[in-house]
C-alpha cells in the first residue's frame, strides 16, 4: 500500500513537470516567432511590416502544436535533465532543426509571406529558449551542489594520469557526482600532442616525469592511474615514479572495464603490491589443466586455506565431475563453500570436516568418494609458532602427510600433488624441515605405489593467510609502526592465483617422484616492500609511519632457496616449472625413523629436533 502511494505521488509529480514544461515550451515558441521578427527589424516592432504579423499570427498556434509534438518524440519531455549530456543534446538540435524546417515549410504551404532570414532567427532564438533553461537546470544543479560539498569538507586534490577515453570519463564523473568530493587541478598523459591542452576545462600539464613536480605544486593528496590499457612493465615504471610523491595512488584494473563506455570510480582499487612486482604473467596453459582434471573427482585437503581454497577455485573453473574439500577449520571450509557453491551453482561440490592426523577418518572419506587426483595443502606453515610446538609440526605435516599419501595408494588414485616450500632447502627451522620430510614420504611411496606421486615446491605467496603482506596492511592502517626482522632479508614472491595454476600444470607433468620447483622470479627485499606499502598509502616511510627492525625470529633465514642443486634441474615445457630429479631412497629406512619420529612428537619429549635431524641431516636448527 505504501509503495503504491509512493508511484502514484511520483507518477502525478512526473505528469505537473511534463505540463509545466508544455506550457513554458509553448509561450518560448510564441516568443520566438516575434522575436525573430523583431530581431529582423533592428529591434524594433514598429518596423515590422503588418503582412508579416499577419503570417505568424495565422500560422503560430500549428506551430506551437507541431513542434510541442516534435520535442515529445525527440524525448524532450521524458528525459532527466539534471543528468543531461551529449545525447539529450543532440536530441534538442535535431527537435530544433526538424521543427524549423517543418515551420518552414508550413508557411509556404499557407502562403503565408515572411522574411527571409526570419527562420535562421528563429532556429537560433529556439534553440536559445530550448536548451538554456534545460541545461542550466542541471549546471545551476551542479554549482549548488558543489558549493554544498565544498562548504561540508576539504576536497580531496587528485591527479588524474591518462587523458584518454578513460580518464575523460571518470574527470566528468568528480565533476559532476554529489557524492564525490575532489577537485581535479592536473591531468598527466604522455602524447606530447595532448600537453598543453585541456580536457574538461582542466589543463594537461606534462607527461609521466613531471607528476612529482606536479604533485607538489598543486598538493596533490591522491593519484588516479586511468590507463586501462597499461602493460605490466610500464605499469610498474609509472608506479615508481607515483611512490617518489606521498600520495596515495589508485588505478583502474584492466581493459575490459572499458565495454560500453561504463567507467566510474567505483572501477578503482587501490594499487597492490603485486602491481609493484612488474613481472611477466604466468603462461596459463589452461587447455592442458582442464583435460586433465575435466570429469575427475578432485579432493583438496587444506582446502579452506588460502593456497587451498585457490587450487578449489581454479579446479571448479575446469568442470570437474566432483569437487571434495577437506578442512578441520569450519570457517573457513564454510567460507569457500559458499562462494563456489554462488559462482558454480552446479558443480558437484562436497565439504567435509576432517583432521589428515585422523588416519581413520582419511581412509573413510578415500573410500566413500574414490578420488581420481588429490592436492595435498593442508599443514601447520608459520615458522615461529611451529618452533614453539615442534610436536605439532610433525603430528600435522609429517603424519598428515604419510595419512593421505596412505590413503592414496591403498584405495588407487591416480596421482597426488604435495605443496611444499622453499623452507625446505637446507632448512633451520621445524616448519622446514617437517616439509623437507613430507617430500621424503611423497618419494618413498611413488617407489612403491604405482600412484603418480609429486611434490611442488615454491616461495612465499602475496596475500596469503599469516603472510608478511596482511601484516603490513594491518600495521599501516594502524598507524604504525611497521615491523621488519632484518634491513637485508629477502624472499621470494608470487601471487596466489599464479602459484596455484603452476601447482596445477605441475600434476599434469607429474610422472612420480618428482620434486617440481616453480620460478618465483627475482627475489625482493622486505624492507622494500614495506617501504613501498607505506607510499601506496599516502605516507612518507620513516615519517607518517615508523618501521621498526625486530630481529631474525628462531629459525628464519635471511634468504631461502628453491634449488637443491642446479645441476639436477630439468626444464619442463613450462619455462617457470623444473623438476629436481631425486636419487632414491630407502624406504625401509625411512619407514623406521618416521615411526620413531612420530612417536616421539606424541610423547612430547624433548629430543624431536634430533630425531628430525636423523631423517633430514641437513637440517640445521638455529637459535
């Protein structure tokens, strides 16, 4: 009932407007037609020659009807003209020009005798009475509002860089939202032939040197990067210069926000670190993942993780016949699920609450849903707290892995990917080293089994859940300080969505028993990256925020390794992907010291690092 008298009340307010505007529209076109006249006449009506008032007079009230029905099909009366733009404008022209000639033509039919010039004058002084009051509506509309926002709250200062189809779209949105409160004093593009000129009124200052200069000159507080079509080297070029100014950036994500013409700031996002990286793409060979894992029953253990829950997203994309997602952390299981279960309302998706150390538990879910492929993400990963809890790292990582890997082979499936580290290269910590086991167990069982075994190790990944990354977002937005371990360490970056195609490629090449290493790229230094986070938020590092050195925590390495030995690498047809080919190894012998080992981790004794240390002899604990 109240909706309903809601539509009547805007139905009978639409209806006053469009009268209102028939009747000012209708005493406009009488005015023109004398005012042409008088025009003609030097401004003088009484030098008008009486046969001539004769002819307006017999012809005006056609005219008011015919062209008052002109503008009615031109949509003149239907349009919202607070909004109008280049389309409602065109639509007053051709209303405008149509009706003249229609007028025109009228008088001639009725012999009805008038200047010659008298049409061109009228044309004119229509199009005046047309299109003034209606866009002046929306320009007073504009200047009222702005001199509202203006009055509320400081402007934000913004710099817009890219004077392209882009940038002209979102400088017209700042002018003219009401919910936008940002004055634009300088545009930045690299066309030599656009410096100098103005786009929207706002002058094109220089090209991509001149921003710090610009950006003091006019204190600029925020950047916007429009160039949707920026490739990834120049983007990570355009952004260093950006970082030199404390201002906080934002950039349009891609080309195909460009369709149909609908740009707008709610496109922008803030610049990433990854966007920083200026490395090349990954190369996504996408047909040789979906035939391999099209109609096969897939299961993820770690599946609600951030590693996990990505392998889950990108297997979903390629229709397997069954998705299984095992997690013993209910949120998060809770989490993926129902994203997937939105994007792929029929994926055949189960979601299963369950701990790798329960073997009994692993065996019941292998023997109910008969997995084709399994991805083995699920583990203890933080490298402090798993010096902490040793015992934990080894019930988790080590037994959870002997579990599925267990599992895999007793009930036949066809092949079962382990996600390793680069910890464990020459490791100095128990996260490490219990990873560097896990490898072992993958190798022992691909010696025994004939399952497709393998292992794929790599770096650290952007984003992911207890990453570095996070916690600078979160000590930044907390004012600070920053906390670095060390001014020299380094580490290896990837972003998720990357990491995982690769680990997916990698069970498609996997034939059992390989370690495969992905290419992580150049090494970057975290002093680096929080320095540059810091400018992507609009602070001076050092100055806005403090970044504090707290010291290597136990066990961690100032840079990690991805090589064993470089002579023992093999290049796969991916160039980002090689496999470490492995002597073997004695599985009875490995059998022996893992039951020990984990025996032990149940007892809680204090000797688990020795006992690590007699499987992986390289492991080197640090203080």
């Amino acid at each position: 009932m109240k909706d309903d008298v809601h539509r009547i009340c805007r139905n009978r307010e639409a209806v006053i407007k469009g009268t209102a505007l028939f009747l000012v529209d209708g005493t406009l076109i009488i005015c023109c037609m004398a005012g042409a006249l008088w025009v003609r006449y030097d401004f003088s009506f009484a030098q008008i020659d009486p046969i001539f008032w004769k002819s307006i007079s017999r012809y005006m009230w056609i005219n008011v009807l015919c062209t008052l029905f002109i503008n009615l099909v031109c949509r003149l009366y239907t349009s919202l003209w607070r909004f109008a733009g280049l389309e409602e404008l065109k639509n007053a022209l051709v209303a405008i020009v149509f009706s003249s000639v229609v007028q025109n033509l009228g008088l001639k039919l009725m012999n009805c005798p008038v200047p010659r010039s008298y049409i061109i004058i009228y044309a004119m002084l229509l199009t005046i009475c047309i299109i003034g009051p209606r866009f002046s509506y929306r320009f007073l509309r504009i200047a009222y509002r702005n001199h509202e926002v203006l009055w509320r709250t400081e402007p934000v200062v913004t710099m817009v860089i890219g004077a392209g189809a882009a940038g002209y779209m979102l400088v017209r949105e700042m002018k003219n939202s009401k919910h936008l409160n940002r004055k634009v004093p300088c545009i930045i593009d690299d066309d030599p032939g656009k410096i100098g000129t103005y786009l929207q009124g706002i002058p094109i200052v220089g090209n991509r040197d001149k921003i710090p200069d610009m950006a003091k000159k006019y204190n600029v507080e925020e950047i916007i990067i429009a160039i949707p079509t920026l490739k990834d080297n120049r983007e990570k070029e355009l952004l260093e210069i950006c970082q030199k100014t404390s201002c906080k950036i934002k950039m349009l994500p891609g080309i195909y926000q460009m369709v149909n013409q609908e740009i707008d700031l709610s496109m922008l996002r803030d610049v990433r670190i990854e966007d920083l990286l200026g490395r090349e793409p990954v190369d996504l060979r996408m047909d040789e993942i979906a035939s391999y894992i099209g109609d096969k029953v897939i299961l993820v253990t770690g599946g609600g993780g951030s590693i996990g829950s990505e392998i889950c997203r990108q297997v979903a994309l390629h229709a397997p016949r069954q998705l299984i997602i095992v997690d013993i952390y209910e949120n998060n299981a809770y989490n993926i699920q129902l994203e997937l279960k939105k994007k792929y309302p029929k994926l055949n998706l189960v979601t299963l609450i369950a701990s790798v150390r329960d073997k009994k538990r692993v065996e019941d879910i292998f023997e109910t849903y008969h997995p084709d492929i399994v991805y083995h993400a699920a583990a203890h990963k933080h490298v402090p707290l798993m010096e902490d809890s040793p015992d934990e790292a080894v019930k988790n990582n080590v037994l959870g892995t002997y579990n599925v890997a267990s599992a895999v082979n007793k009930f036949r499936a066809k092949k079962m990917v382990f996600i390793s580290t680069d910890k464990a290269v020459r490791p100095t910590n128990v996260m490490g080293a219990s990873k560097r086991i896990c490898e072992l167990i993958i190798q022992m069982f691909s010696q025994i089994s004939p399952t497709e075994y393998a292992a794929v190790r790599f770096g650290n990944v952007l984003g992911s859940n207890g990453s570095v990354i996070p916690l600078f977002r979160k000590q930044i937005q907390e004012g600070g300080p920053v906390t670095v371990t060390h001014p020299d360490i380094i580490r290896y970056f990837m972003t998720i969505p990357e990491a995982v195609n690769l680990v997916l490629q990698c069970g498609v090449y996997a034939k059992g028993g390989e370690i495969f290493i992905l290419d992580m790229g150049e090494p970057v230094k975290i002093l680096d990256v929080a320095k540059k986070m810091i400018r992507l938020s609009g602070h001076v590092p050092g100055k806005d925020i403090k970044i504090e050195f707290t010291g290597l925590r136990p066990g961690e390495k100032l840079y990690e390794e991805l090589l064993i030995d470089e002579k023992n690498l093999v290049q796969t047809e991916n160039e980002r992907i090689f496999v470490a080919q492995m002597g073997e190894i004695n599985t009875t012998e490995v059998c022996k010291k893992l039951r020990v080992l984990i025996e032990h981790a149940y007892e809680e004794g204090k000797g688990i690092r020795e006992d690590i240390k007699e499987i992986v002899p390289e492991y080197i604990p640090k203080s």
